[in-house]
C-alpha cells in the first residue's frame, strides 16, 4: 500500500503548520510542508499529495478580511488543480485560517466560479479574541470523512473572526458547538462566536473536504488536555482521531 503524502500549505502569518504537520506524521503520513509560492511556480505539484492541509494562524494578516488573500491566490492560481484534486476523491482539510481560506476560496462548493456563497464569516460577537477550550459534538448524518466515528470531542480555539453566518441554515454542517451536556442550542460562552446554528465546522458534499475553527492538532496527546492530571483520558487527545481519519481514509485512494 502507497505511502499517504499529506501537504501542509504555508503562506506569511501561518503559525500552526508545524503542530498539524507532528500530527499527521504521528497518524503515519508522510508530511511535507510548501510556501504557497511553491505551487503557484510548478516547483511543487498538488497532484503528488493524497491530503491537502490550510492549517492555522493569520495568513497575511488578515488584511481585508481573515483567510481572503490567500482564498484568492488559491482560486485563481491552483483553481483546476484543486478542482482535479477533489475530482480525484482526495482529502483537503482547513483549520481556524483555512476554514476562513476554504469558504471565501469557494473550495467548499466546487470552485464553480461563482463569487457569492451560502455562508461567510464573521466578527466573534463578543467583539474579541477568544482562546478556551469548547466542547463539540459531531453530526451523525454528516458524510464527513474526517468525524467518522466521533461524537463528541473537546479541543481549544483561538480566533477573533470565527462566526459562521448563513442565510437560511445549510445541510452541510458537520460539527457544532455544545455545552458540556451535549445540549445543540447552548449559547455563549458555550458557543464562543456566536456562530448560526452552534455550527464549528462544514465540510462538501463529497464529505472529503472539512472546515472547522477549533484546533485538533492542539489535542493528540492526553498532556495537553487541560485537567490531564487530575482527569481520566485516553492516550490520544480528541483531535488526532481527526487525523488518523483521514490517513486511514487516503490510504485506499
């Protein structure tokens, strides 16, 4: 069986492409990390990787808007590589920035070229930065490859424009924001952005690309739960079965 190769996408201001890329290696892919240059000049080629990654942090500082300098390098410098690259049932996957990069790129909708999308993101509604741990709960009727098998997860954020706005809902939703019962509809501080419908994460139809803003490569090992030494944990913090998801997943592609 042929290695996984996984793609870790860097650009100015990315800060959280190391940690996803220990992560992936531990889930046992073969990780490589590029500068966004890298692809646009051919020195690399998406065609190569079974699993792309937008990981975290403030891709050009946030100018105009969080992740859109970088969404606009993406559609309209690698739009047809991307395109080919989800037609060929490949994984991409976009933390906290890349959620940001994923929506305002039109990725998560099959770059058809449009330039109006069924969500965007916003300001938190608590006007500021917010950096705590929440509780999430998977969407049992999402066809996302990467919450396969998980209900609930408990992982950090750090973000200062993290709310999903929608128009009229969206049937997409893979993770939402709850409180520590499970409860949909807990409001903030539960849910930290004041997102639509508690949602934390989407992901296509295909369920082989996913968007969140929580952090799961902050969580792969029980030591860095906060309460670890007073708490009853697993080996493996929440978010690497994220990750060994996908790796298993990319292994039959």
């Amino acid at each position: 069986m042929a290695t996984v190769k996984t793609l870790i996408l860097r650009a100015p201001g990315t800060n959280c492409d190391v940690e996803t890329a220990f992560a992936f290696g531990l889930a046992g892919s073969q990780v490589e990390l590029a500068h966004i240059n890298e692809l646009i000049r051919g020195d690399r080629m998406l065609c190569d990787y079974r699993i792309l990654v937008v990981p975290g942090g403030f891709t050009y500082g946030d100018d105009i808007s969080g992740g859109k300098i970088l969404a606009n390098e993406l559609r309209l410098n690698l739009g047809d590589q991307l395109s080919e690259f989800i037609a060929d049932g490949k994984l991409i996957l976009g933390i906290c920035n890349g959620l940001q990069v994923l929506v305002k790129a039109g990725i998560l909708y099959g770059l058809k070229g449009e330039h109006r999308y069924p969500l965007t993101l916003f300001s938190n509604d608590s006007g500021r930065f917010e950096c705590r741990w929440v509780h999430l709960r998977a969407s049992s009727d999402s066809p996302c490859v990467f919450t396969r098998d998980i209900e609930q997860m408990y992982l950090p954020i750090a973000h200062g424009e993290g709310k999903i706005v929608t128009e009229s809902g969206i049937s997409n939703a893979a993770l939402y924001y709850t409180d520590a019962a499970g409860n949909l509809d807990a409001s903030y501080p539960f849910n930290p952005n004041g997102s639509t419908d508690n949602i934390a994460g989407i992901c296509d139809t295909t369920g082989r690309v996913f968007a969140l803003m929580p952090h799961p490569e902050r969580f792969i090992r029980r030591s860095q739960h906060p309460r670890w030494t007073r708490e009853s944990s697993n080996d493996a913090g929440d978010g690497f079965h994220i990750f060994e998801n996908a790796v298993s997943w990319a292994k039959a592609i």
